[in-house]
C-alpha cells in the first residue's frame, strides 16, 4: 500500500468511525451494571484467550462485559478519535509509555490511585514494571495485563544444519553468524514491515547498544535530533546489513506472521520480533526449544548499559466511563487473578506483571526471555511507545521508506527531523 493509499483508508476508517461513534455510545450506556470495553486482542493477538478471561469475569462478578475489538493498527486512530469525540468505553486496552501518556495530558483517563491502594497492588505487580508503565503525571493510570520482550526468535534447527550451536552475543559474532548463514545459502533474517512497527526494532536495539538509553530517551522527547551523528550512524550500520543481503527480499509486503512463517518454514533462520510471536508458534503447533528459541540481542559498543525493548499492555478507564465501580473490578481481577494471568498471558506468549505468577508456567524459551528482562539494567519501551504518537508516526514512516531505498538514508534523516520538530511543537 502506497504512503497516500494509507492516508486515504486511515482518513476513511476515521470519518466512519466518527459516524458510528454516537450510536455505540448510546447503546454502550444502556445498562449502568454493565462495563464497555475495546481493545486491540484481535486475530492472532489472542482474540478468543482474551474473551475467555471476560467471561471468567463475568462468572465471578456477575457484571457482564460489552466489548468492541479494534483491529491492532485501526486501534491506534480509532482510539483517538474516540477520546476527541468524548466517546470513549469505560475501558479499553493501551500501550504504556507515551501514547497513554499521550491521552493522559488530553484529559481522557481517570485516576486509579484509590483502587490501586485498595486492591494491594504495590505487592502484587512487578516494581519495575509499575515504575515505568502505571505512574504519569503523578498518579497511577494503567493496569499491565501482561508484558513483552522482543529479542532474536530463530529456529534452532536451521541454525543447527548450518553448524551454529550457540547464538552469538557480540556483533562481530553476529556478522559472522550471518555471514555463514548466508554462504550457506540460508537467508539470515526475516523482517515483515508492511505495517512499519516490526522494523523499529533494528532501529531501537541498534541505537540503545551504541548511542545508549539516555541518548534515545533524549532523541524521544525531542531534545536530540535524527540527523545526529549517532543515528546516522545506526542507519549506516543496519545499511551494511541490507546490502550484505542478509534481510530477505520484499520485506514491505510482508507482516510479522508472514515473517514468522518463514522462519517456521526454514526459509529464514531468525526474526527480530516480541515475545507474542511464541503465541503464534504455538497455536501453529510449533515446539518451544525445539522448533523455535530465542536469543538476546548482541551487545555492538562496550560500555553501553544493557537494555531490553518491550511492550506493556495494559487497561485504563475512560474519564467519561458510566460504570466506575465495575470498570475497576475489572482491573483489579485481569491483573491479580493468578488463573487469568497464567492463562492469558500462556495464550498471548507474554510475561506477567504479577509477582505472584509461578515461572514454572513459562515455556522454557519465555523462561529466556523473562531471564533476559531480570538481566538488563534498563527496560525500554519500543519506539512508538517510547514517542509520541504523532512523531512515532514520522519514525515508522521512515523505517518502512528505508527498507525499501536504503541508499536515501540522508535524504530521509533530514526530512524525518524536520517532521519530528514540527510534530513535536504541536504537542
């Protein structure tokens, strides 16, 4: 899909969802005992595990769930357009960081700090992840339903006819590791960017293992620049990569699952991705530790803090929300029933938040990840969640442009800078 393409469909989903916005709340608020949400736990993202936890919700509580399920990329317009519109659920399903950031300074949340207290949280949710996902603007916002890692998944058979038995952990070993792979006829990597997002990941391991963690955050808050010497730098770098035709061919017209399937099929021997591909392995079957592993992303520049990228999901409730009280017994159980905890996030391919999880429920490659998170001196959200959103959109534009015309990298910095500045000013 053409750039204009996207904007003309991105334009059409918002005027039909401005349309039907006034209908849905209309009818959303017909009952006062019942809670509305939407979230973006659709297709392979867990649609049917999620329904599931409602329903054992509804079964404890009595309260029943009305649910209007987003699509993945429509539910960061759709979620918007609501909040402009005053129309939103009384929950729904955000990306900690910036964008409920983002929504939290237009006014759209309501403060959690009293159920948060009440429901004992601060003993029940991981203290590194409630210090980087829940708290903005002073008070507690977001409930994290679970938690991802992104790291290097490749298929350990693959890997294995190739002659590599252990996975690198420097970059010069991972040149190498490609390097063989590739004279051995086996294309190293699979990337699927038709929707921009899984690139980024190149983009935030590469520059938080040479510029660091506190350069990034610098670069996301606006207070460093695209066309610095460091990210010029990372481009050059993953450049080396493209031209050494380590990336498989036409990586813009494929998605994640597209990506994936290639590395299941032998086709590629990894793909850089989040932990929720496990889910997807395994509802296609696929063994953990024998069909598919996980590595943790090499370290390029000595010195440089050890950071892991990942994603937190989580709930909020709407500031207009009808039903407050049973909105936040809904937080309240997604994140401190063990049951639903353990069988989400099993189904999602995802870590938990609460401490009370035993990790024996882990497969033994989500144990790797959780060991890799317990391991980094720093957990990063990924670039879109780390921005905000009007800029994280300037940044995906260029990710996607890049894998496609690797050689207009100059070009492409400078326009992304002078976009993100302008982005950045209307905040």
């Amino acid at each position: 899909m053409s750039g204009e393409q996207g904007i003309r469909r991105r334009a059409l989903l918002l005027v039909a969802l401005l349309a039907t916005v006034v209908g849905f709340s209309s009818v959303a608020s017909a009952d006062s005992g019942d809670v509305t949400i939407s979230h973006y736990f659709t297709g392979d993202l867990g649609l049917k595990a999620f329904n599931d936890q409602l329903a054992k919700f509804t079964q404890a509580t009595g309260i029943a769930v009305k649910q209007s399920p987003v699509g993945h990329e429509d539910f960061k317009s759709v979620i918007l357009v609501r909040a402009a519109g005053h129309s939103l659920p009384d929950v729904f399903s955000y990306w900690a960081g910036a964008r409920v950031q983002f929504i939290v300074n237009s006014g759209s949340l309501r403060p959690i700090d009293g159920m948060w207290k009440s429901a004992g949280l601060d003993s029940t949710i991981s203290k590194q992840v409630a210090a980087s996902a829940t708290s903005y603007n002073g008070h507690r916002y977001l409930i994290p339903v679970d938690y991802h890692y992104v790291g290097l998944f490749y298929n350990p058979k693959v890997m294995a006819k190739a002659g590599i038995t252990t996975m690198p952990t420097t970059w010069d070993g991972f040149l190498a590791l490609c390097k063989q792979l590739k004279e051995q006829g086996i294309t190293p990597i699979a990337l699927g960017s038709k929707n921009r997002w899984p690139a980024q990941f190149w983009f935030d391991y590469m520059l938080l293992r040479t510029a660091g963690p506190e350069y990034r955050q610098k670069l996301m808050s606006g207070h460093a620049r695209y066309d610095d010497p460091q990210v010029a730098s990372v481009m050059a770098q993953w450049k080396s990569l493209i031209d050494a035709g380590y990336f498989a061919d036409n990586a813009n017209a494929l998605d994640w699952t597209d990506a994936a399937d290639k590395v299941a099929r032998g086709e590629a021997a990894m793909t850089l991705m989040g932990t929720w591909i496990t889910g997807y392995w395994n509802g296609n079957n696929l063994v953990p530790g024998k069909d598919y592993d996980v590595s943790v992303f090499p370290q390029i520049k000595a010195g440089v803090p050890n950071v892991a990228v990942g994603p937190v999901d989580g709930l909020v409730i709407a500031a207009n929300a009808k039903n407050v009280a049973g909105s936040e017994k809904l937080l309240d159980y997604m994140v401190t029933n063990t049951d639903v905890q353990s069988a989400w996030t099993t189904a999602q391919g995802a870590l938990s938040a609460n401490v009370k999880i035993d990790p024996s429920h882990y497969s033994v490659v989500m144990q790797k990840a959780a060991t890799a998170v317990e391991k980094a001196q720093v957990f990063a959200f990924n670039y879109d969640l780390a921005t905000p959103p009007p800029v994280a959109e300037v940044g995906l534009s260029m990710f996607a442009k890049f894998m496609d015309k690797p050689s207009d990298v100059k070009a492409m910095l400078s326009q992304t800078q002078a976009d993100a500045q302008a982005a950045f000013k209307k905040q």
